[in-house]
C-alpha cells in the first residue's frame, strides 16, 4: 500500500512511499532562520536514515535509475557531435543546417530547466522524472525515422523539453530521497555519471558509426529510456512540494525561458552571424533577418538582457505580495548555493569545450578514426570513475568543498600537461596520463558540486534549486564553448607563420590559414592534395596543435577561476539533512 509523510509545521515535501510510513522518518529538519541555534548532535545521537524507501537495499536500484536517465541526455548529447557529418550526407544538410540540428536541442534544453524545476516540485519529482524519460526516448526514434530538416529539428527540441525535465528532477529526487551517509554517495555518483559519461560519449559514437547506420546512436536511447521508466516505477519513491498550492507562475516562466533561449542563442551563433554587424542572413522558416546594421544574435542578447532584468523584478514583485514565483531569488542568500551555482558557472566555462576539439585535431591530424579518437578520450573517463571513488573517502576526511579543490587542481595539473603534450607528430599515446588525471580532476570536482550547491536548501526547494544549478552550468558551458572556438580560431594564425618558416608564400599561407580557420581545421586533410601538400601538411599541423594548446590554456584559466571561488564556499557536510549544516570537519 502507498503512504505519504507529511511536514505542515515547515511545509517539507510530502513523499510517496511503498510500505509502512517508519516512524521518525517525518520529523522536519529545522528552517535555515534557526538552524544555527540549535546545539551540534552528539557523536552518540542516531543516524539518519540512508534514504526514503523502507527497504535500504534498494537504494542502489533508485540510484541507478536516475544516472541511466541523466546518462541517456548526456550521451545524446556528445554522440550527436560525433554523428552529425553522418547525418548531413544522408539527409543532405547544409552547414547551417547541420549546426540547427544540434543548436536547436542546446537552445530548447538550457532554456528550459528553470522551469522545469519548478514544476518538478509542484506536481510531483518523479513523475517530472518519468514524463522526460518518455519525451526523450519517444523523440530519440523520432529522430531516427526522419528524413527532412524540419522532422530531425522538431525531433531534436523534443529531445530538448525531454532533457530539461531530466536533470533537474533527478538531481531534486537525489536531494529529497537519500539521507545520512549514503547522501553524498549518491551526490558523488550522480555528479561522476556526468564527468564520465560525456568523455565516453566520443567512443561510444564513433563504435556504433563504424558498425552501424547514425540512426541506431539515437535508437539506442528507447530500450534505455523503457528500463530507466520500470526501475524509477518500482524502486524511486515521489517527492513533491506540499505547501504551495497557488500553481505556477506562468508569466515569470515565459519571460524566463524566452531570455534565457534568447541569451544562448546569443552566445552560441554570435561568432556565425556576427557580434554587431550581421555577417550572414538568419532564415527560420519562412522568415528572415533583413538587417545588417544590427546581428540577429546582438538583437537577441539585447532582448535576453530585458527579458531576464523584467523576469528578476517581476519575481521580487510577486514574492513582496506573497504569491508564488517561478523561483525564488532567496535561495541566493543560502550561501552553499549561492557561491556553489557560481562554481558551477565558472569550472563550466573549461571543463569540457576543449574536448570537441581534441576529437576534431586526432581525427585531423593525427589521421585517427572517430573510434580511436573515442577511445583515448575515454581515458577520462577512466579516470573520472577512479576520482569518484577516491573522492568519497576524501570527502570523508576533509569535506566536500575540499574535496571539489582539489579536483579543479587536479583538471588543470591535467589539462596543462595535456596542451603541451599536443605536437604535430602523432603520438597518441602520450595523451594518455594527462586524460586520466584531467579525468580524476573531474570526478573529485562533479561529485561533489551538486551536492555541495544544495547542501543547505531546504528539501521543498530542491526542484527549483536543481533546475537554477543546472541551468548556471549550461550557460557556462556554452559561454566556454564559444570562448574556446573564438580562441582556437584566433590560433590558427600561426598557421601562416608556420608555413612562411618552411618556405610557402605568404599569400599561399594566408590562404590555408583561412581554409582551417573556415572549416574548424576539418579542411587540414585536403591540403596533402594541394601542389606542395606534405609542406602544406606540416606547417598546418604546426598551426593546429598551436592553436589546440592556446585553447587548452584558456580552458584551464577558467578553471583556476572557478578555484579561487570555490574558497567561498562553506566545507558543509553533505551527509546532514537538507537545510541543515554540520559546521566545518576536522582537519585530517
């Protein structure tokens, strides 16, 4: 039979649970105004139970069904990358097209959590969970069955409302459900499925392109999506905000989403169609950008700014009166969240955009195919899983925000060593050893900033909490990603230097510069076809891991700001209940 747990005295979440309601297990957990005054538990008081579910020993089995979920939307993600030039030659896309076929997803996904957090918790986590898991998988073969631009753009905004109700329902679900130890043993699982998952993303695409059509890289999400579905139904219990009954602030979601769409195509496009001029018309449909005075992409980072200004005041409004927001801008006043969604922003901003093109210079020039590509970048994955482990002992002794440090060290200790290991020679294997400590640095680092952000917010917030985390990681990661591609472009200038030292002329160097710059060093086989192409060939090598590696520096300077920021963070224990800290461990 099915029991629920209610909390009026704080307004906690009511969870649906199969069993008998434990006794004990109700009792809410003091409200951020009071919870410095109460005394620290003595080291003889009860645990806390690991989780929600009144068989323990299930846990496991609930866990595994939210990072299959998760792991599903990441996957696609990084798998889409590596199937796109497959897609373009049996559909016939254009470039521009083809790049709407991965923007449309990133645009329709990172607008979206937001929102999606926020009804995660009034309708039900799971049942948010749930509802993306069948979007996703059913959009997922929908892409597969298309055969027209529309159909596979249309297929893949779903596969971005899908996504978006994904994440932030998981990491809400993670933060209601487990307790006590095993809660930061979850956070660290849920956060290293992403680490890992996105450096195997890579192999995994380049192994089902090179046995099998692109359409089974999409395919493959619906048995994953049916089996995710069966153990979230049997194993995840529901959570859900109890107190607020008033609905959902429909005018803040739009304005919300519509900026925050806005800001991303702003940032990912700007470099297409131009910062301030327009360089190249903006068709959608049967409409078209007309101005050259102003860039589509300038027009819409200006309105994102509006948008999101009126969202912010719009909030603050309705939160004066007492009605119900999209989110409440409170939350900025826990400081574990406020400090670990800034975190989260920044270590976005370098953690995974170099890794795209290290697939593209492998591939390139050092002439491997996308399945061997995929299986040195694996190497971090590898040692994103080992960091994982390592970093719940260390966590143990030294606390999740020292925990998180010491990982950001360890990816930029990595991603150095990685950009100087980068020469025109191919020599894959000595990316090896720098891949598995950058992935190290990436399990220490993801398995504990969710955890961290949401150590301190309350448990019926955890939705809209969520859905603003991920949302702050999504922005940075395109930011970074389009910092990255101005960067790695700005270095195949030494391109023409590169050649002019071997002899070719400056208008002939000039114009290979440009060929790489144009085609994001895809077009660097083409030159061995060229008059004086093993010349041509060198020099453009020269120049790409010249570029490769000034990307790689840039990527690990973010990171090394988000270190610095990270001393802002309190070292609170993630094992405590939400809402409630445990003050700072003892130094091992």
């Amino acid at each position: 039979m099915t029991a629920t747990i209610d909390t009026p005295s704080t307004g906690s979440s009511t969870v649906e649970r199969i069993g008998t309601t434990t006794p004990g297990q109700g009792v809410a957990a003091p409200s951020p105004a009071t919870k410095s005054a109460q005394p620290t538990p003595p080291a003889s008081a009860p645990e806390a139970p690991s989780s929600l579910l009144p068989n323990n020993r299930l846990r496991w089995f609930a866990l595994g069904a939210l990072s299959l979920g998760v792991a599903s939307t990441i996957l696609n993600q990084t798998i889409s990358n590596v199937a796109i030039p497959a897609i373009s030659a049996d559909i016939g896309l254009t470039t521009a097209e083809a790049t709407w076929v991965n923007a449309s997803y990133a645009l329709t996904y990172a607008s979206l959590l937001l929102m999606m957090g926020r009804i995660a918790d009034l309708i039900g986590r799971r049942r948010v969970f749930l509802i993306g898991v069948a979007i996703f998988a059913l959009s997922s073969v929908g892409v597969a069955l298309t055969d027209t631009v529309a159909q596979i753009v249309a297929a893949r905004v779903a596969q971005g409302i899908g996504a978006a109700m994904i994440l932030p329902s998981s990491l809400s679900l993670v933060n209601a459900v487990f307790r006590g130890r095993d809660r930061a043993i979850a956070f660290a699982v849920w956060g290293s499925v992403i680490g890992g998952v996105s450096a195997m993303g890579p192999l995994l695409g380049g192994w089902i392109l090179g046995f099998a059509s692109w359409q089974w890289a999409f395919l493959i999400n619906a048995p994953v999506g049916i089996l995710t579905a069966v153990l979230t139904l049997k194993f995840i219990p529901d959570s859900r905000e109890d107190r607020d009954r008033t609905g959902l602030d429909v005018v803040g979601a739009v304005m919300a989403t519509v900026g925050l769409a806005l800001l991303i195509f702003g940032i990912i496009e700007g470099s297409a169609f131009g910062w301030l001029r327009t360089l190249k018309t903006l068709q959608v449909g049967g409409l078209q950008w007309t101005f050259e005075a102003v860039s589509p992409t300038a027009a819409a980072l200006v309105m994102s700014i509006v948008l999101i200004a009126s969202f912010v005041a719009w909030e603050q409004r309705r939160a004066r009166r007492g009605r119900s927001v999209l989110f409440e801008l409170s939350l900025y006043k826990v400081r574990s969240f406020r400090y670990g969604t800034l975190v989260g922003l920044l270590v976005s901003l370098g953690e995974f955009g170099v890794l795209f093109a290290l697939s593209l210079f492998l591939q390139s020039v050092y002439g491997y195919s996308a399945l061997q590509a995929g299986a040195v970048l694996a190497t971090l994955a590898a040692g994103a899983f080992i960091g994982t482990g390592a970093a719940v002992r260390f966590s143990q002794r030294r606390g999740p925000a020292w925990t998180l440090r010491m990982g950001m060290i360890f990816e930029v200790a990595g991603i150095v060593w990685l950009a100087f290991s980068l020469t025109p020679s191919p020599a894959g294997w000595a990316l090896v050893p720098p891949l598995v400590v950058y992935g190290m640095g990436v399990g220490f680092a993801t398995s504990q900033l969710a955890g961290i952000s949401l150590s301190q917010v309350p448990r019926e917030k955890s939705g809209q909490a969520s859905g603003a985390q991920s949302t702050s990681r999504a922005l940075g990661a395109a930011v970074g990603t389009s910092v990255l591609g101005a960067t790695l472009l700005a270095g195949f200038g030494a391109t023409t230097s590169a050649l002019t030292d071997r002899g070719v002329s400056l208008e002939t160097a000039q114009r290979v510069t440009e060929q790489l710059r144009a085609t994001a060093g895809t077009g660097y086989a083409r030159l061995e076809s060229l008059p004086n192409g093993k010349v041509l060939l060198e020099g453009a090598a020269q120049g790409y891991s010249t570029a490769i590696r000034l990307a790689a520096l840039v990527a690990a300077g973010f990171i090394i700001i988000g270190l610095i920021a990270s001393f802002l963070l309190p070292n609170t224990s993630l094992s405590s209940a939400p809402g409630t800290t445990t003050g700072e461990p003892q130094k091992a």
